[in-house]
C-alpha cells in the first residue's frame, strides 16, 4: 500500500496537479506554521485515515444492526420509512420521465 500510494504522490507532484480529495490536501498543505509534508507523512495520514474510517464505519453498522435486531419495533417503523421514501423516489422518477416524454410526443406531432 505504501508503494502504491508514494507513485501516486509522485505522479501528482510531477504534473504540479495534486488533484482533489485528501491526497489534493496534504500535498498542498504548507503555511505559517505547518511545513510542506514528506511523503511519509502524507502515506501515514492516508493510510490511518482508510483503515480509521473504515474501522468506524464496520463498527457502526454492526451496532445498528444489533439494535435494530433487539428492537422490533424501531426495525419495521425504519422498514415502513424506507419504503415510503422508495415509492417517492419512483413517483417522482416516474413523474419526471413522463413528462419528458409528454415534452416529446408535443413538440414531435404538434409542432
């Protein structure tokens, strides 16, 4: 990982492009009081940064889903929501595609 991480360093340090996202960021990183980063530096805040977002996250969902198993309940109000949500974003979906295609039948026969 760190060798993969240091080519992309150097690739976005040649091209002078450091690009966006958290590597855009700590190239770019110097002022006042913060020196420009080693590649060192930039590989160990990356790579604490996947593996502690990632730890998070695992850890997160496997609370919730714990929760949601102990709480009937919650579970199938959190159901109910997620298929009102989905029947919306279809209705709307839908609503925007045929009016598209109420735009197109117009313009195409009646103009």
């Amino acid at each position: 990982m760190n060798e993969t991480i240091r080519r992309l360093i150097h690739k976005r340090r040649e091209s002078n492009d450091y690009g966006g996202g958290l590597l855009g960021v700590l190239l770019r990183a110097k002022g006042d009081r913060i020196k420009k980063l080693t590649d060192s530096q930039i590989i160990d805040n990356l790579i604490g940064v996947i593996f502690a977002a990632h730890d998070t996250t695992a850890s997160v969902l496997t609370w919730v889903l714990k929760y949601l198993h102990d709480n009937v309940n919650l579970l199938e109000a959190v159901t109910v929501i997620y298929l009102i949500i989905c029947s919306l974003i279809f209705f709307v979906e839908f609503f925007s595609c045929s009016r598209f295609l109420l735009y197109f039948f117009v313009n195409f026969f009646f103009v």
